[in-house]
C-alpha cells in the first residue's frame, strides 16, 4: 500500500466515528439507486470496491438474495466494522467485507473463472491512484457482459462548501495549505460531467453506458456542515490540530457559512452504469470465423 492509501486509509478511520451520520442523506440514496441501475438479480456476485460501511454493498446483498454473495472491500476497517455490525442486523449473510486495496484485489475461488456478475464504486474511484489504470483493472474483474456502476459527485457538488472548509482549515493546518484541497488532489474533475463520465466509463472496455443525475440539495444546517468535515475525506483538514483549534475551525466554518450566504450543499451525484464487453480470445474468434 502507498503512502497516498495509507494516508486514505487513515482519514477514513478517523472519520468512521461520524460517517454514518451521513448515511441517511448522502451515501445511502446513491448507494441504493446503484444497486437498483446495476439491475442485480437473485444468484449474481457482485464486487463492490471502496465499500466503507456498506451503502451499496447492502442493497446489493439485499438484491441477490442467499443464492448471490457480495464481495465489500475497503482499506478502511473501522468503516468495514460498521458494514459487519449493519450486515448482521439486517440478517444478511451473503455479504463478506474484507480489508484490502482494492488496486490489489483478485477475485477469490468462490468467484468463477469468468468473473463477477457485476461491480460497484460509489465516491471511491477518484481515491485510487492512477485512478483510469485502477479502473480498468477492475472492469477486468466482471465477466463479458457483466454490469459495471459507479457514482461520482457532479461539477460543482459541494465546492463552495468545500472551499470554506479549505479556507477556515487551512489557517491552522498548514500541512492542508501546502498540499490544497482535497477536490484539487483528486482527478474527479476529469469525470464530473455526464459528458466526460460516459466516455470515461466507456473507454475502460465497457458499453451501453447509461448516467443519470441524482439531484440531491440539502439545507447547510451547523450539523450537516460539521458531519461533513468529520465524516468524510474532509477529516483529513483537521490532522494535527488538538481540540481547541478543531473548536476554532467549527466555529470558522459556520461564520463563513453564514458571511458567504451558503443555506444549501449540493451532493448531485452522477449515477453510471455499463455493460462490460471483453475482447475476443483467440479462442473465440477462431469459434466465430470457423462458423461463418
Ligand atoms: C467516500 S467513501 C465511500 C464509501 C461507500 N462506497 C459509500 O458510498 O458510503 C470512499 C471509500 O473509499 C475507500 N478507499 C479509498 N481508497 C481505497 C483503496 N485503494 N482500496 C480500498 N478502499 C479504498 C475509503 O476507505 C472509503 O471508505
């Protein structure tokens, strides 16, 4: 594991304490209109990469019912914890969360030879290194003809957040003013568009790439604000600080809220999904040409 992943891996430790609280409004419904466009049926096995603690490997192991299994991988494993705890209230069986880089996974032997029935990544693709590689190395896992979704923020989602989050922090971490915001370390916004998304989906060996946006605005109550510095990839903005300064940035970012005349955070997601094609073997196409 990188220093990068390790970096990751942390943050999502840290931040697991309140990631939940986010759940309801944010990573569950793209979570589960994931699930739903991957159109998953009884028996299938899905991968679901960068799961944390389960909003679409849930609803996925819901779909594919006790016939089905559904592999959740994540390098964080306190957020792989809260998967267990919620897998095992809603009686779900089928379902293993196992801590690894996804950059690194190799379909186990209760996988067959050809591959998953299906992947899923909601909001993690953009965390892997050499994300496009990482990708399409993924997409390797899913057999031909298989079913592939991912859900990316749209252009613009949370960014004027994000930036008084970015502003307040950074005045007391200084590591976070040297390195940037966390939008500008990751390549999501070369797929933030339904334009850039589709080819992008496209271009790692897949078809019939359909993206649908998932509008989701809710009020910047203090609350949601502080969940979604504490419960997300934004954690990392408070490495370092000790308990006054994090105080101090809570009470930042709320006057900033209110200065900047923010009253709603836009989470619009985009929501894509694809049909996997494999080249042909040697082997095939010789079937293929011995036919015709
Ligand atoms: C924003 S969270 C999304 C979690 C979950 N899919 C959801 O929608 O609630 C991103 C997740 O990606 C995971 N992640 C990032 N890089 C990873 C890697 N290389 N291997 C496995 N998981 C990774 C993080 O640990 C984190 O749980």
């Amino acid at each position: 594991m990188g220093d990068d992943t390790a970096d990751t891996a942390r943050t999502f430790d840290d931040a697991s304490d309140t990631f939940d609280l986010l759940t309801e409004t944010v990573w569950g419904p793209a979570g589960r209109t994931l699930a739903f466009q991957l159109g998953l049926g009884p028996g299938d096995t899905v991968l679901d990469a960068c799961c944390g603690a389960g909003a679409s490997a849930l609803p996925a192991a819901a779909a594919v019912g006790p016939s089905g299994r559904v592999h959740g991988v994540d390098i964080s494993s306190d957020l792989l914890e809260k998967a267990r705890l919620i897998a095992e209230a809603q009686a779900l069986q089928n379902v293993d969360f196992v801590c690894a880089d996804v950059t690194t996974w190799e379909a186990p032997s209760d996988i067959p030879a050809e591959g998953y029935d299906a992947l899923a990544i909601s909001y993690g693709v953009f965390f892997l290194p050499d994300m496009h590689r990482a990708f399409a190395r993924l997409v390797g896992l899913v057999r031909h003809g298989g079913r592939v979704g991912v859900t990316v923020w749209r252009e613009g989602a949370m960014a004027e957040y994000a930036q008084v989050v970015f502003d307040v922090a950074s005045r007391f971490n200084l590591d976070l003013a040297e390195r940037g915001s966390l939008r500008a370390r990751t390549p999501l916004g070369e797929i933030d568009t339904p334009r850039t998304f589709e080819a992008w989906m496209a271009d790692a060996g897949t078809h019939s790439v359909d993206v649908r946006v998932l509008s989701n605005l809710l009020p910047a109550t203090d609350e949601l604000c502080w969940n979604l510095v504490t419960g997300t990839g934004y954690r990392a903005a408070l490495n370092g600080l000790d308990d006054e300064e994090i105080a101090a940035v809570r009470r930042g970012i709320a006057d900033e809220v209110t200065t900047r005349g923010i009253h709603t955070i836009d989470f619009t997601t985009l929501v894509g999904t694809a049909t996997v094609r494999r080249p042909p073997t040697a082997a095939s196409a010789h079937l293929t040409q011995s036919r015709a």
